[in-house]
C-alpha cells in the first residue's frame, strides 16, 4: 500500500508570466498539488523557500539578477526541495543534473511531460516518507526498552523438597513473617521468600497488590464484592477470599481495566 502523501506545496520560478501561468494551470488540475507559490526571479524565491520550505520546486535557469544556478548556491544544495529545471536552454542540461536535479523540461513542453514530471516527484517523495518512517521506526526501537522476561515457573524449597510451581497456577500469595504462603488450587505451600523480592520475579501484567499483605493473579479473580470505606472483599477460583484495600484499589482498577 502507497502512503498517503499531504498536498504537495509547489513552488514556481520563472521570470515569464506567461511561463509561470502555463505551469501554474497545469498544477492546479493535479489533485495532489496543494499550495502554490510563484516567484519571478532568483532572490524572490530564495525568500520564498525559506519561509514556505516547498516540498518541488519548478526552477527557471535563466532570469535577471540571480539564476537558477546562483539561486542553489546561495541556499546550499543540502538546502534545496525536489528541484525540475524548466528552461528554453538544452545545454545547461548536464550541470542541472549535476546539481541533483530531478528532472529537466526543455521548453516548449506538452502537458504530458509535465504530468510525466509530477509523477516522477511523487516517486521520489514517496520513497523519502518511507525512508524517514523506517528511519524514525528504528530511532524508536533503539530508545525503546527491552521488555523484560519473567520466569514461567518457580522453584520453592519446602520441607526438604524443591517443587518447581508454574506461576499461572499459583492463585495468590500471602505475606507470613519474613516468607510467603502460596496459595495453589486450594492448597498452601510456604515459600522462603519475601512478599517484595517475590513480586520482583513474577510479571506484573499478571500479578497485581491488592493488600500489603496479598498479591493475588488477575486470572484467578472470579468476583468483587463491595465492603465499607471503599474496601472490597475479592473471591478467586478454589474458594480463597481476599480484601481489597483502598490504597491498592486503583492499582486494581487500571490492571481490570474497570472502575468498581
């Protein structure tokens, strides 16, 4: 799929009225040519790209006081829009496309090499958004932070014995002293852990503080039930029955993606 390119804002040079009218006629009937802006010689348009920054211009060579050459001195070619010479004069051809020009229309032209023109700007415009898309696209992902990875299981040494628990399976955790309980399909298994350096190893998209105490898995969470003072008491699968504090309660809320 093409992207989408804005109204491409133009800018005619030509020191000839009728040179300019004849080119302005043919812009305006391409829906995709916005603003136009017209210059009569060198130092017009200098102050024209400027202030505008065109995205094409249509470049007379020849013209009193400042021509087209002089004009892309002054400016500096790393300066200069998409640029297509429009002259009467062949042989200033090779240094126009020295200059990095896109095109060269030799006066007199037909309508047709200058729609034959504009489709060839919009080429090269086409392929500068995309250039500058993938260029700012991998500007991001080289500012963006690595997502962390969470461990899929967790080895908890009970009574002699290391169980290896997977973490979806556990439906909450409980602080007690200095370890936790986890609570696992109706059933409890101590774990010589902190509540904090726990949390730390479990993936806070999927577990979530409910209490200073509780921790619960939001995809145990099988209903809420209002208390006072803006509290709640939360029913997870396999029974377990857990309150949800104020301080905690937005945490919830934005996790839930619900307001209660």
């Amino acid at each position: 799929m093409k992207p989408t390119l804005p109204g491409i804002r133009v800018l005619v040079v030509d020191d000839e009225d009728s040179a300019r009218l004849r080119i302005t006629d043919l812009l305006r009937a391409d829906p995709d040519i916005g603003e136009i802006a017209e210059a009569c010689n060198g130092q017009e348009a200098l102050q024209s790209i400027q202030t505008r920054k065109p995205d094409l211009l249509l470049l007379d060579i020849q013209m009193p006081g400042m021509n087209g050459f002089e004009l892309i001195d002054a400016l500096g070619p790393g300066r200069m829009p998409l640029t297509v010479f429009v002259t009467a004069y062949d042989q200033h051809a090779i240094r126009a496309f020295e200059a990095n020009a896109l095109d060269y229309l030799l006066k007199p032209f037909s309508d047709e090499r200058m729609q034959a023109a504009l489709a060839r700007a919009k080429g090269r415009m086409e392929d500068l958004q995309i250039r500058e898309f993938g260029q700012g696209l991998a500007r991001a992902l080289s500012h963006a932070p690595m997502r962390r990875e969470y461990p899929d299981r967790l080895a908890v040494k009970s009574d002699g014995v290391t169980r290896f628990v997977t973490a979806k399976q556990i439906d909450w955790i409980e602080a007690a002293g200095p370890y936790v309980t986890l609570h696992i399909g109706g059933k409890q298994l101590l774990h010589r852990h902190s509540l904090t350096s726990l949390l730390d190893q479990l993936d806070p998209r999927q577990f979530v503080r409910v209490h200073r105490s509780t921790v619960v898995n939001l995809e145990s969470i099988v209903q809420l039930e209002p208390l006072s003072h803006g509290e709640f008491e939360m029913l997870t699968r396999h029974g377990g029955r857990l309150r949800v504090s104020r301080t905690y309660r937005a945490a919830l809320e934005a996790r839930l993606g619900h307001t209660f």
